[in-house]
C-alpha cells in the first residue's frame, strides 16, 4: 500500500510538472538602443528691419532671408540702416533629420505684431517656417545654417525714436 501511495504522487507530481510547464512560456527580448548627438543652437542673430517709416497708417513689412526689406501694403516705407535676416547654426546628429517650425507670432510689442516666418535652412529656397519641407529637414551634423524672414504688421501710431521688439519662437527637434 505504501508503494501505491508513492507511486501515485510520484504520477500526480509528474502530471502538474507537465500542466505547469504547458501554461507558461519564456521569451527573451533585446532592447534597441540608438544614440545621437544633441541638439545646439549657436551663433544666433536676430531678425532686423533697419529703420521704418514713423507716423504713418497701418503698414506690413517683409523682410526676406536675404536680409531685404519690403512693403507689402500700406504707406509705410522702409529708410535704411542695416536690416538683416535672422540667422543661426544648428548642429546635431550627422544621420537624423529634423523638423523646424516658427511659434508664437502673437507676441505684439510696441505695436508690430509678427504674422508670418520664413525660413532658408542649408542653402535651400525659403519657405515658410512651417512647410512640410521642413518637417524632414537634412540632419544638421556639424553644422547648417537657418536664415530667418519675417512679416510684420504695424499699427498707427509709433512716433518718431520709438522702437518695437515683436518676439516668436523657432523650434527645432529631431524626428
């Protein structure tokens, strides 16, 4: 009889070893890692109209990525001084493409108001920063340069001396 009973839990642990063992499965994953360079933003200079005309109606000014100024409507003029496109070296991964868009163009100040941006990255043509063109642009590596136009639009009223720094925001990340 003990023979019996050892048998039978030497068969009833046998079945459970083989019901555990039907249920569970292992698998061993391997994670994919990929390193990149970070991003850097340097040698920045901000967009500059030059000096516009004072005390005259409601006026909208293109200034383009080759540094020229315009007036699109109204009877504002522009008078010279040294108007120059916004510029900056993005460097960063020398494999993954970017994406580079223009931000926050509400940003009034002293009675201009930014409308619209365009952008010249890498020596192509110059599209508004926020063309699909520029949702896959060329990985930056060591270094490409971002020239930066902008459309303003000015209210009655700025006097004679008065100075306006309308802001927006370029963004640039990686794909």
């Amino acid at each position: 009889m003990v023979k019996n009973i050892v048998a039978l839990l030497l068969l009833m642990g046998s079945i459970f070893s083989i019901a555990r063992n039907a249920y569970a499965e292992s698998q061993t994953m391997t994670a994919a890692v990929t390193f990149i360079a970070p991003l850097a933003i340097s040698s920045v200079s901000q967009p500059t109209f030059g000096k516009l005309s004072a005390e005259v109606g409601e006026t909208v000014y293109v200034l383009n990525t080759s540094g020229l100024v315009s007036v699109s409507s109204g009877p504002g003029v522009a008078l010279g001084g040294s108007p120059a496109a916004g510029s900056m070296t993005i460097s960063g991964s020398s494999t993954q493409t970017i994406d580079i868009s223009a931000s926050d163009l509400s940003n009034t100040a002293g009675g201009v108001t930014p409308s619209s941006v365009t952008c010249k990255y890498n020596g192509g043509d110059e599209v508004s920063c926020n063309d699909d063109s520029l949702n896959t642009a060329t990985a930056p590596g060591s270094g490409k340069t971002l020239k930066v136009g902008l459309t303003i639009k000015t209210a009655e009223g700025q006097d004679d001396g008065d100075e306006a720094t309308p802001s927006f925001n370029i963004t640039v990340l990686y794909n």
